[in-house]
C-alpha cells in the first residue's frame, strides 16, 4: 500500500466531480456508439405520471444461479409507448420482469446519478426463442417424470354430466358454457359446478391448482373437469405454460377439458389434459356431443334388442300354433278321462266324507280330555309354588329375623356390615323387635 507524504499539501487528489468525470470521459470514448446486450429484466416498474419505465439488468451464472452482474436502466417515455406494446404483440408476452432479452443499449455515466443504461430498441425474436426453449424444457420434464400422458390415458365417462367448472364467474366464457349446456337440442340434464378461480395475471397458477385440489376431496361427485376462459391476450396465455399447473391436471383423477380460448395457441395445459377444446362454447359442445353418441348408441341397441325379440316371438308363435294342432285330439281325451274320474269320486263323497268326520270327532273329545288333565295339573303345581315362595319372603323379612331374637346395626340410616364401617365418634342405631336403642362409639 503506498503511503501517503507526510506533508498534506503535497497530495494531487482529485475531487470526486473530476474522478467522475475521468470515468465519464473513459466510458465514453469505450462505447461512443451503441451495442446490443444479452440480459435479463428484474425489477421492472413504469412511472404513472412520466411514462418512464425504470428497470434492472441482470445476469446469473449458468451453474450456480447466482447473481453475477447488474446494471441499472431506463427506457424514456417517447421509446417505451412504442416498444412495449410492439414487444408484446410479437412475442405474446407482457414485458415484465424474469424475461431474457436482447437490447440495444447506449451506455451513459453521469457525473451524480452514476453508471446505467438507456434502452434504444429490442429484439422480440430472442425473447420468443427463450420462451420456446422454456417450453420445450417443461415438457421434457413432464415427460421424463412420466407424467405427461396420464391425463389423457384416464378412460372417459360414459356419461359427461356432473361437471366441475374451473373459471372466473365474471368470465363471458363461463355465461356462453352454462347456456349451451343448457339449450342443448336433446334436453340432456347436466350438472355443472363452479370452482371459481384467476384465469389471468400473475395468480392464475396458483389459483387454479387450488381449484383442483378443492375438487380433489370430491372427485366422486364429479365426472369431468372443465377449464375455461372468454379469450382474452395471447400474453395472458403465459400462465398456462407452467411446470407445476401442467403436473397437476396431467396427474389429475378426473378428465380434464380445457377451452381457453384461442384457436391458434396451444398451452402446455392443452397438451396434458385429456381434451383440448378452442373455446368455452366448444366444449360445452363436445360434452353434448358424448350425449349424442352413447344416445344413438342405445338407440342401436334397442334396434337389435326389438328385431331380436319380434322374431324370437314369432319363431315361438309357429311352434305353438303346430304344437296346438297336435295336441289337441290327445288333450280331448285326457279330459274325458277326468271327467270320469271326477264322477266317481263324485259318488264316493259323502262316504268318505262321513268317515272323516268321525273320526275327527272323536280325535278332539280325545284332545279335550288330555287338555283338560293339564291344565288342572298346571294350576296345583303354580299354588303350591306361590304358597312355597310366600313363605320364603316371610321368613328372610327383617321383621322376622328379629323376633328370633337378632338385632340390627345402622349408621346414617345403613346397614353395618362389617366392624371396618364404623369409626371412633360414630353414632349407631341398633334395631330390636320391640324398638332402637341409639348409641355412640367410643
């Protein structure tokens, strides 16, 4: 370290304003011009009044993720009102924060204000291509997770009518779904039910996965998912595009359908879920349609069952009228037989009838006799033991036992037992035939 003359006024410092401006002047003549810089955007805020937006440049390193360079910058009110809404015509995106772009920038250093950077021009083409590469990385991910086609495996319900409804309830889509299912041509009854939830914004992925999870303790009541939105900007799509939202529905136990829409896009959403609808309208179509089908389906069947069954019966009805033919002479004469025997018996009647009745007869007075003996056997057996059993209650009463010459023992109106129920102080009853006696333990 040089150490500095002992005589202060020998010292050639430089005040900070001219050690600025040296480094004004070196920056410079360095970047006369401008260039175009690599970087990512953090910290991204527009001033309300000016117009300005203010904003950092980041950039991290590719193997530990850490923070490695930063600079300021600024794009003016006059650059900004053109390049914004360019940038996110092309790209589909809003211009936020956590976005990597390429920026042509002019490179100032101010004598106060310090090092920082003015924003010229954008290039949309490289964002759009790290946006891609994002994409293509989440679906390399669900499918090296081996979950990327479990949704659309789920077999679909015969039946689509109990629905869950993800979507805002404000939603134009929501109101264009809810009328289709109800207007449709075949009068199908259908159950909708909504989970409501943010379908734009920052807090479209969480609120959606939420969703899903409150339908997840009630998947038993639900055979299908449906996930909607009324359109709205292409950039607002980004948030379908997310790892864990993706993860989610393609894991999910019930179908998902998604309308969302756009026609042209399709979000990574769209790619897990079972089916991929371009609007609300579209799906509510599609779910009258399975209706259709599993109805013209039964009307088939009920086809084949009635052609079946008509000629099951006729085929039937042949073989009774031949088999009628043949019998009909065999049935004549087995009638007569009856109607023979039915004379006969006709005659024997009032015999056998007569016999019958004797001998029932005399069966019952046999029956009288018997019933008779048994109850009055019954009858003593019950005095003797009610006689028996009086006696018994006489002779265990209390009344009894002390005319034979004991006595009880009470404390506070009970029966002493043992000795180990009274104590010093007590205060005894003793219970003689003739009276009590009161008494106190010393």
């Amino acid at each position: 370290m040089t150490q500095p003359p002992n005589d202060p006024q020998q010292i050639k410092a430089l005040s900070l304003l001219e050690l600025n401006n040296r480094i004004k002047g070196v920056i410079n003549r360095s970047f006369p011009d401008t260039c175009w810089v690599r970087a990512e955007t953090s910290d991204v805020r527009t001033n309300a009044s000016s117009g300005h937006c203010y904003l950092e440049f980041i950039e991290k390193s590719g193997t530990s993720g850490q923070l490695i360079a930063k600079a300021r910058a600024s794009i003016w009110a006059k650059t900004f009102r053109g390049l914004k809404p360019y940038f996110e015509r092309e790209t589909g995106q809003p211009f936020t924060s956590g976005l990597n772009v390429l920026v042509k920038v002019s490179v100032d250093f101010h004598e106060l204000y310090g090092f920082s950077l003015t924003v010229l021009d954008i290039d949309p083409a490289y964002t759009l291509g790290d946006r891609l590469r994002k994409r293509m990385e989440i679906i390399r991910k669900l499918k090296e997770d081996g979950v990327f086609t479990l949704n659309r495996e789920l077999p679909f319900p015969t039946l689509p009518q109990r629905i869950a409804i993800i979507t805002s309830p404000t939603a134009a889509g929501y109101e264009d779904f809810l009328d289709q299912l109800a207007g449709n041509a075949s009068r199908y009854p259908f159950y909708p039910k909504l989970f409501p939830a943010v379908m734009q914004g920052e807090k479209t992925e969480s609120s959606i996965i939420m969703a899903l999870d409150r339908i997840n303790r009630y998947t038993g009541l639900f055979d299908v998912v449906v996930i909607i939105r009324g359109g709205g900007a292409t950039s607002d799509l980004n948030s379908f595009d997310s790892y864990p939202l993706a993860a989610n529905c393609a894991q999910f136990p019930l179908p998902i359908i998604t309308g969302i829409g756009h026609e042209r896009d399709d979000t990574i959403l769209d790619l897990v879920a079972h089916t991929r609808m371009k609007t609300p309208t579209a799906v509510a179509e599609f779910l009258t349609g399975r209706m259709d089908a599993v109805a013209g389906e039964l009307a088939e069947i009920q086809g084949k069952i009635t052609f079946l069954a008509t000629t099951a019966v006729l085929k039937e009805k042949n073989g009774l009228q031949l088999l009628s033919a043949r019998l009909s002479p065999t049935i004549a004469n087995h009638l007569e037989r009856n109607r023979s025997q039915l004379r006969y018996l006709a005659g024997r009647l009032p015999v056998i009838t007569g016999s019958s009745l004797a001998k029932s007869g005399n069966a019952l007075a046999l029956l009288h006799n018997r019933l008779a003996q048994s109850v009055a056997t019954r009858l003593t057996e019950g005095k003797n033991f009610i006689r028996l059993t009086g006696q018994y209650i006489q002779m265990a009463s209390p009344e009894y036992i002390l005319k034979r010459g004991y006595s009880l023992t009470l404390k506070e109106g009970k029966i002493v037992k043992r000795a180990g129920m009274i104590s010093s102080g007590d205060e005894l009853t003793t219970r003689f035939s003739d009276g009590e006696v009161k008494s106190k333990v010393l």
